[in-house]
C-alpha cells in the first residue's frame, strides 16, 4: 500500500502531520515505520498518501 519515502497523513484526527514512510518491517503483520512511530498493515486503511501541498505546508489540508 505505501512504500519507504512515501508521506502518509491520517485520513481524519487532531494529528494531521504528514509523516514519511522510513522502514517496512516484513515480521509477522507487516509495519510502516515513522519518526513517531509505526502504523500497523492492519489500520494502514487510515491513512492515506499525503499530498505535495500538505507536504509542504506540514499539515493535512481538509
């Protein structure tokens, strides 16, 4: 669904950062792994691939 140096933005929450995708993990329920964290394959449908302008802006733009 993503791959490494994609950003990703959730699709709604108060956390509207895009963060880019640094690691894949292959363990058991694959991971996408972010500066805050990692985003588990299973609520990856949260998600979505940020936009260059919110990129830029540093902020999901509804």
């Amino acid at each position: 669904m993503f791959n490494v140096g994609d950003y990703i933005v959730l699709k709604a929450s108060y956390d509207s950062r895009p963060m880019p995708v640094l690691l894949i993990t292959e363990e058991d329920d694959s991971d996408y792994i972010t500066p805050n964290g990692f985003v588990d394959k299973d609520d990856a449908h949260r998600w979505r691939i940020a936009t260059a302008e919110e990129v830029a802006v540093g902020h999901r733009l509804d």
